[in-house]
C-alpha cells in the first residue's frame, strides 16, 4: 500500500493512530493472499485512490479519506430497526461517531482546533457538494466502491436483474461530479464483467 508524503510529525501520528483502531476490526478479509483487519484495508485502499485520482489532495482530504470508517464494526446495524429510517439513524450515528473519533485522534496527535473541525465536517458530510473536497471526497468513495466492492456486492443479490442494477448503478453514479466520472473511467480498475453495465448507464445519463 503507497503512502502519502508527510505533511509533518502531526500528519504522521494522526495516520498512524486512524490505522492503529482499524487494525482492531475483528473482521478479517484476504486480499493478494493476505489477511487485513476489513477496515484498515478499506482505509489503506481509500489513501491509495486518492493518490490516484487526486494526488495534490490537501492535508484535510487525505486524513478525511483515511478515517472515513473508523472503527465502524463498533456501531452495528442491527442494533438498529431493520427498516429505511433505522438504516438512515444508523448511517447518521456512524458519521458522527467517525467524525468524533478522528478528532480525539487528531488533538492527540497535535493538531489544532481548525484542522480537527475540518477533517470533522469531511467526515460527517456536513459541508455541501459545492464544497469541492466534499465533491472529492464522496467522488473518492464511489470510485473504491466500484473497483474493490462493486463485484462482491452483485455476488450477493442473484435475485436483482439487470434493470434493478442499472438502477442501482445510476443512484450511484449520480454521487459522482463530471470529474468523478472521468475518474472513474481513467483511474479505476473497472470489474471487467460489470464494465459493458456501467458504460451503458454512463451513456444513457450523458456522462459518457
């Protein structure tokens, strides 16, 4: 896994703790024949991208992007009613759980109160999509999604047909601003099986 340049001591500490938690994740993934906490993987990959897509990225987007889900195993969804608002007070709940976590990593590290509310704010999603690092970050998102998840994900609904993927994949896809899907198209590792689907929706909604 590729790592950033170093901003300085509190960049590297602030990285080092974000991975420390995730290396807890007591669910394991193989990856290229080795086993990886799920999270710290998930975290790992999500660097790795952002150096890809956006290799000048600013010092917040690249803490932002490497505690996007920070301990998320801790906050489980069926703790939540299995239904549309459970699914969202869960959603909720986890970012500002994330968002906390990373700040209290982040003082501890020796940052200051601005930097920490603005890793904060890209963590939550509380700053709008004219923000142009919350655009990258939600663009970042989708991209390791489609390249690392997107294939497993349809491994797991048999029962979905092609309308009801390229449904999903539209939802998706609407995420991602006009850069974000050149992205998608010029930085990520498409599953090769899925790629004739992706292409069509992207040509149906005129984003290709």
């Amino acid at each position: 896994m590729q790592d950033f340049p170093q901003f300085g001591p509190a960049f590297s500490r602030a990285m080092m703790a974000f991975d420390a938690r995730n290396a807890q994740d007591p669910n394991r993934v193989v990856f290229n024949g080795a086993e990886y906490a799920k999270e710290l993987l998930y975290a790992q990959r999500m660097s790795d991208m952002l150096a890809r897509y956006l290799p000048e990225a600013s010092e917040a987007l690249q803490l932002a992007a490497r505690c996007q889900h920070i301990e998320r195993w801790t906050i489980s969804r069926a703790s939540y009613p299995m239904t549309r608002p459970g699914y969202h007070q869960w959603r909720k709940n986890l970012k500002a759980y994330h968002a906390q976590l990373a700040g209290e990593l982040m003082q501890e590290a020796g940052y200051d109160e601005g930097m920490i509310k603005r890793v904060a704010q890209l963590v939550s999603k509380d700053a709008s999509l004219a923000d142009g690092e919350m655009q990258a970050l939600e663009n970042l998102i989708v991209m390791v999604f489609v390249e690392y998840y997107l294939e497993e994900f349809v491994g797991q609904h048999p029962e979905y047909d092609v309308p009801k993927w390229k449904d999903i994949l539209r939802k998706t896809l609407r995420k991602v601003s006009p850069e974000g899907h050149q992205g998608l198209l010029t930085k990520v590792n498409l599953p090769q099986a899925l790629v004739p689907l992706i292409q069509e929706v992207m040509r149906e909604e005129g984003w290709l």
